[in-house]
C-alpha cells in the first residue's frame, strides 16, 4: 500500500510555494533511470543525456516535453564510477556489513529543470513527483551524488538544503558554494575554483616567475580568481604586464585585441582562467602571428590537454602546467567498465543508448531493414578498446569517493550515535543526522587516499601538477611532476613537492641581478623590471636579485667581485717588509755617517776648519743629527704605547736641537758682522754660553709643548678601518691633534727663521763659506717639510708613516750633507786648506774684498778681526 506523506521542510511546508501544486511542464514522462533495491538508497544525478525542450522562447505554451539529443560519453561512466562503489562497498566485510546499498541513478539531461525535477522525483519517490509528499514505500534514503555543472549543483543545493538532506557533488567547483548558510547540506569531493586558483597562483611564485600575464573570464568566478591571483601575486612582488577579462560570450573583437597584446608582450608565462572555447579561439589566435613560445598555467588540466592536439601548437606554447585535484583512484574501475555487457544490466535503461551512441551500432529491433551500411550492436562489444581521451585528466571514476564518503558516515552513525538523537538501526534515521556525520567523516578509500572535509563542505585534497612536455618528436603529453599539499597549509601557503631536475622556463621582466650586484629600478617601470648596479667599496650582495647591497663589518671588507666579505689583515710598516727594511738601512746609515762626521771633528778638533764657527755648536748639531736619523726608528715596527709616546716627541724635540744650533750657527755669523768697535754689547752675543743658551731656551721651548701634549691627550695606538679597505692599520693615533700641529708650528716656524738668517747672512765673507752652507741646508730641510705637508695629508694607511720616515731621513741627510761634507772635503781630501797659512792668506784677501765693501757703507775695518776669534 502507498502512504503518501508531507515531507518535513526546514521552514514548515510549501504548500502555497512554487512547488505547491503539480505542474505540467515540469513533469516529462518515460524518464529513464537505473535502480537497485537495497536497504538504503543512495541516489546520483549525472548529465547522461543531453535533453532538449521545444520552443521555450515566446513562454506561450508548456514544452511537450523532453528529448535525448545526445549521450555524454563521460556521464555515463561517471554513473558506472558510482554503481561500482556501491557494488564494492556492498561485497566488503569492514564497511557496512549488515547494510546492503541499493541506488537510483537519474539522468539530469545537463539542465537545470532537468536536474531539479530528478532531484524531487528522488524525495517524492514518485514519477511525477509533488513538492512536500512523499509515498513511503520503501528504503530510507541517505544523500544524492551530484550533479556535474555548478549550474545544476546550485539548484539543487537550494531545494536539498530546504530538507536538511546530504547532497555530494563530484565536478561542481563554484566558490559560492561554500557559504554553509545558502547551501547547508552540500559537500564535495573536490575543492571551490578559488582554493585551486589560489594553489596555481602559489605555483608560479613558487617557480620564481615574476612577469605574467593574467586572462579571466568576464565574470563573478573571473573576477574572484583574477582578484585573488593578482592580490597573491603583488605580495609576492610578482609583477603583471596585463590582465584581460574576456567576456562570457565568444566575442571574436575581444580575441583579437588579446592576441595582438600578447604579441607585443614580453611576459612568456600566461595564467589562465577561461573556459575551453575562449581559451581554443585565442590560442587559434596566435597561432596566424608571429609569437614566441609561451608557458600556460591554468588551474584545471582538460582545456590544456585538448590545447596540445591543435596541429602546429608547438609554435604558440613553449610548455603548460595546470592542476588536477588528488582524489582517491577506483582500483579496477578499468577492468569492471571493460566486462561491463547490456545483458548483465537489463534494468539499466541507459545503457543501450550508450552502446549505440559508443560502438556507433543499432539494436536489431530497432531497425526494420538490415544493410551493410548499418551495424547491429551484438551486446558483447567491449570497452576496453574504447578508452575515454585524457583518461589522466578526465576523472570518470570522480562519483566513487562520494559514495565511500556516504557509506562511511552511515557506519559511524550506526555505529557510535550523535548528539541530536539515537540511531539504533539503518532503518530508523534522519537525513540531517547522516549530514552531521558526513561533515565529520575522515577515513581512507582503497587506494589510501584520505578524505575529510573542511568546515565549508569542502574536500581537503592535494593537487597533482602536470606539466604539457614536447618529445623530441615535436609532440606535447601530459606528465605528472609533483603535488601541492595544502593540509600543511599556514595562511596561503603550501607545501610543494616536486620532481627533482625540473626543467622550467623562465619569465621575467629583467634578468636576474647576479651576487656582487644590486638592482636599481627603471623609472616609470614595474618593480620587476630594473637594472644591476655593482655594489660599491665595503659593501656586498651574497644572493641573486638583492634589492641593496649590503655594509661589511669592520674587520671584513667586499671581495672583488663583490659577492661576500673577507676578513681584513692587520699590517703596519715592518721591518721585515722591503721599504720598512730600506728605510731602516738609510737611517743607520745616515746615523753612522753623522758619528763618522763626529769622529773627524774630534780628530782634527784644533784645526781651523772644526775651529771655525763655535765647534761645540758643531758636536752639538752631529749628534742631534745622529739622533734624528735614529728616531725614524721609532716610526717602523708594530705601534705600542710606549712607541707611540716617543714616536713625535722625540722627532720633534732633537729636530728642534738640530734646527736651533743651525740658528746659533747662523746668529753667530750676523753677529760677528755687526760688532763695529772692541767692547760692543753685541760681542757678549757672541760668546760660546750665548750660543748654547739660544739652543736650551728653543729647545726646552719644544720640550714645554711636548710635556702638555703627553700630560692632556697623548698618542695611543689605533687600527684605521678607512684608509685601506681590505687592511686594517696598525698606527699611532696623535690624539690632541691641536697640540700635535702646535708642535710641527713651532718646529715650522724654527725653522723658517733659521733659513731667514741664513739667507740674509749668506752674502757676508767667509773663509769656509759658512753662511752658504746654512742657507742651503736650511733650503734643502724646509722644502722637504714644506712637500710633506701635502704628501703626508693625501698618503693613507702605512704610506703615511713612510712618508713622514722619508722626510725625517731627507731632512736629515740635507743638514749633514749641506753643512759637514764639504768640511770633510776640505779636512781629508784637501788638508792644504786646512793650514794657518791658507788661513791667513785667505783673510788677507777677505780683508782686500771687507775693504772694499767697507768704503761702500763706511763699516770700520776692526769686524773680521772679530769673527775668527
């Protein structure tokens, strides 16, 4: 007997809705369907049939109703996917034992009508099916598979949703049906367009592609995905040449305007999201112009491999990657399809519709003349040989994992029970309660494929990427090079593996900047597109693409080719080294040389040359110069406090010896000129105490100076990080520096008084020519000081200390050679002169020439007398 009752509705009954009365439109007769009894029914809605109405463009009259145009080849096995799992699950001892499933497979003919009047004939049980009855006659029911486009999904998920009743789609990917608060009863076995779109935006940062194009459909999901990849790609600081929205329909002036863009585009990677026809038109497109090669990225894989059978594609697509969700493989699917026979299924009505439509034959019964041209179908051809095109790609096993899924949330709610009710038995459950299992299923298919949803119903799944590689043939196939996991996901990453030596094309605005380079941005340019500066002096960039380079520590300085810091070597002039090792010989030698100077004058010590000019002042100035000479010493070596104390100090306290007994040398020889009568004030300038007191009071003068600058901010040692970059220098750093150049000033400034004397005084007479060999002596220590001042300032690390050593020995070897060779000259090689006869003579004849120039000015004669006492 048939009891027909209200069907319990989430908001009370629709009686007075749209689906309160039958309507004839909706009800087409003679559909056909696959059933199978069992204890529960599990129901799928797959496009089987393409069904097409009559004239429905003036909504004047109803349709008569529905016609089969057609048999989608993928539909059909998809549905055999689903009779499959339920035969295994059915034959298994684990998983649902005592539960035999039984089904009914229904044909949605690819429409939305279609699908929703399946969907209610399913609840009603009833062919012509009245919204809110149902006739209880058999089996509960526990969910719907289906149905393949997100179109028909979405109906359908409004109408289950009014019940509470489980629906599980296998193909339908739209985003907006993860909103649990439209569609609270609708799972998938895959996940929303936006998660996929998201992992292939993930997938070209991840493959370092900073330059790219973006195409999308004109429209919600277009604008969502292309919105999302741009986002993604910005912060990734991917950059984007341009981004077309291709209108919905097949807009051939769109098509055009995009290749001719892309032509000019520099950007060789492209990240699709079109569909299969506007995706074929604008690669038809490209083909007629001249393009390089380009890599294509879609988030799905069918369009791609129908992309790589257009003959001459290989000139238009440099290579492709796209993503196919994991999901769980039916093991022996292939070989259930190949024994699959018309007579095995007498109750399956579609099944001869399909073997017509695939072995291209026709039933003898339905064909009253029998020709040659005709072929019967014999019912035992085999599908083996008639494999689906791009098996990898095309998921006809999608519906199995929707079917394991139900059947494990019957076990476990059978099993342990849930929160809003009891379940005792099979028989005696509520859709809603399966729904609140099938939300918290989580298990794993034959294959060890696990399964679980996520909060909005959808499959959390991983994503096989694909790549379309070209044999040395010239021909594209599709290869498996690795998996995205996002169950490891923080935020928006992902988890990559990938097949090691992947080859992947590059697609970037500007080469990458190499290490030892950084990039410089081109004015009114994207961020990707720059130019590579080299890093300067101290600083360097270790990695590829570094924005700015980088400062080396202290103790480091850049390599050459900039690309890391090298840890710097202390040095300082040694004596080891060549030049210090020279210098050092030049000083010993002109030391040496002064003592052999010295000596001589102390051998002949009453001769009139040593005589001549106050002789103390003479040892004096030997041995302050011997002390000169050594004290370019102090300046080699490694500095120490204690060098760096006496380094300046003791330079500039014997050279101010050396340049005030030149100055009481010369002093001595104006003054013995301007005495003009015995018992002139001026000769008590002229005795030998005046002439020492001239050298004490300006060398303790120095002294004084020396004292301040040691007592307030003496020299210490200092490493010089600046003068030499891949060095450190160990020198003495002169602290006070005011004090350091009020020392040198006044050493200056001695100096410069000293060659003024001398150079006024060197036209008075002399026997020895005195006066000529002080001033040019005195011409000779200035000029090198005053070219130290320059070289000393620009020299930097350890040539400062060699220039300043250079001076020293210059400086020094000037006086002595200037004053004390040719005395030498005269007291060894030329002893003649060195008599009291050529004396004597030689003031006779100085005396004629003082004469002379004594009636010119009127000067009394009594003054030579005077400068030889």
């Amino acid at each position: 007997m048939w009891l027909c009752t209200l069907l319990p509705v989430l908001f009370g009954s629709h009686s007075g809705s749209a689906f309160s009365a039958p309507r004839a439109w909706l009800l087409p007769s003679q559909r056909p369907r696959f059933d199978r009894p069992g204890d529960v029914i599990v129901g799928g809605s797959f496009s089987i049939f393409d069904l097409s109405i009559g004239n429905l463009s003036e909504f004047t009259a109803p349709p008569s109703g529905l016609v089969a145009s057609g048999v989608s080849n993928w539909g059909y096995r998809v549905a055999q996917s689903f009779v499959f799992a339920i035969e295994e699950i059915n034959r298994s001892a684990y998983l649902l034992p005592n539960v035999t499933l039984g089904f009914s497979v229904r044909n949605s003919g690819d429409s939305v009508h279609g699908a929703l009047h399946e969907t209610m004939s399913f609840l009603t049980r009833q062919d012509e099916p009245i919204p809110n009855y149902t006739c209880l006659n058999g089996s509960p029911q526990a969910a719907l598979v289906g149905d393949t486009r997100s179109s028909l999904s979405v109906s359908m998920a409004r109408l289950l949703g009014l019940y509470k009743f489980p629906q599980i789609s296998y193909s339908s990917s739209l985003p907006i049906l993860s909103d649990k608060i439209q569609f609270p009863s609708f799972l998938r076995t895959l996940t929303s367009d936006l998660i996929s779109s998201l992992a292939v935006t993930l997938l070209i940062i991840h493959f370092q592609w900073s330059w790219v194009i973006i195409l999308a459909h004109d429209d919600d999901f277009g604008q969502q995905a292309s919105s999302l990849a741009i986002h993604e790609l910005s912060t990734a600081g991917v950059c984007i040449e341009f981004t077309f929205h291709v209108p919905s329909h097949e807009s051939m002036g769109k098509i055009e305007e995009i290749v001719q863009k892309m032509q000019k585009s520099t950007a060789r990677v492209v990240l699709v999201f079109l569909s299969n026809s506007n995706f074929m038109l604008i690669l038809y497109g490209l083909l007629d112009v001249p393009v390089s090669g380009q890599v294509w990225v879609s988030k799905g894989t069918l369009h791609m491999a129908l992309a790589l059978n257009i003959p001459g594609i290989t000139q238009v697509l440099h290579s492709t990657f796209g993503l196919l969700y994991h999901s769980s493989r039916a093991i022996g699917f292939p070989e259930f399809l190949a024994h699959l026979r018309p007579s095995q299924t007498p109750e399956d009505m579609f099944i001869k519709k399909f073997w017509e439509f695939t072995f291209d034959c026709t039933w003898p019964h339905q064909s009253s003349t029998v020709t040659d041209a005709i072929q019967l179908c014999s019912g035992n051809e085999s599908l083996k040989n008639k494999q689906y095109p791009f098996a990898e790609v095309s998921k006809i096993d999608a519906a199995y994992t929707a079917v394991y899924s139900i059947a494990h949330a019957l076990q476990d709610m059978i099993t342990h029970g849930h929160q809003h009710g009891k379940v005792t038995d099979s028989q005696h459950f509520q859709p809603w309660q399966l729904l609140q299992a099938l939300r918290k299923v989580h298990f794993k298919t034959p294959d060890g494929s696990e399964i679980i949803f996520d909060a909005n119903g959808d499959l959390v799944t991983k994503f096989d990427i694909l790549q379309g590689q070209k044999t040395p043939e010239g021909v594209f196939h599709l290869v498996h090079i690795g998996m995205i996991d996002p169950q490891v996901s923080l935020g928006s990453k992902m988890k990559f593996h990938l097949m090691e030596d992947l080859h992947v094309p590059s697609s970037v605005c500007s080469e990458s900047c190499l290490p030892g380079f950084s990039q410089v941005p081109r004015l009114g340019a994207p961020h990707c597109c720059f130019d590579c500066s080299p890093c300067p002096e101290g600083q360097f960039a270790d990695q590829r693409d570094m924005k700015s380079c980088l400062l080396c520590p202290k103790e480091q300085y850049s390599s050459h080719m900039r690309d890391c810091c090298l840890p710097r070597t202390e040095i300082f002039l040694a004596f080891e080294e060549p030049l210090g090792f020279m210098l050092a010989l030049v000083a010993l030698f002109l030391a040496g040389l002064a003592v052999l100077v010295l000596g001589v004058f102390l051998k002949y010590r009453d001769s009139p040359v040593v005589r001549a000019n106050n002789r103390s002042l003479s040892y004096l100035l030997l041995l302050s110069l011997c002390l000169c000479a050594l004290c370019a010493l102090l300046f080699l070596g490694r500095p120490s406090v204690s060098t760096c104390l006496l380094r300046q100090t003791t330079f500039a306290v014997v050279f101010t010896v050396a340049v005030s007994s030149v100055l009481a040398k010369t002093l001595t020889v104006v003054l013995a000129f301007r005495v003009t009568r015995p018992g002139d004030r001026i000769r008590v300038c002229l005795s030998p105490g005046a002439s020492t007191s001239v050298v004490l009071i300006a060398s303790f003068m120095q002294v004084v100076l020396c004292g301040v600058w040691l007592a307030t901010s003496p020299p210490f040692p200092d490493r010089d990080m600046v003068s030499e970059p891949q060095h450190i220098v160990i020198q003495c750093q002169e602290g006070s520096g005011t004090i350091f150049f009020c020392v040198l000033g006044y050493l200056g400034l001695l100096a410069v008084g000293t060659f003024s004397v001398a150079f006024l005084a060197r036209g008075l007479p002399d026997v020895f020519n005195e006066t000529k060999f002080l001033t040019f002596s005195m011409l000779l220590f200035c000029s090198v000081w005053i070219a130290f001042l320059p070289l000393y300032h620009s020299a930097r690390g350890k040539s400062t200390v060699a220039v300043e050593i250079f001076s020293i020995l210059a400086s020094t070897a000037g006086l002595l050679g200037g004053i004390f060779i040719p005395k030498c000259y005269i007291i060894l090689l030329k002893p003649g002169r060195n008599t009291a006869a050529w004396l004597r003579q030689g003031h006779r004849a100085q005396q004629e020439r003082q004469s002379e120039m004594l009636q010119r000015r009127c000067v009394p004669r009594s003054t030579s007398q005077t400068f030889m006492t």
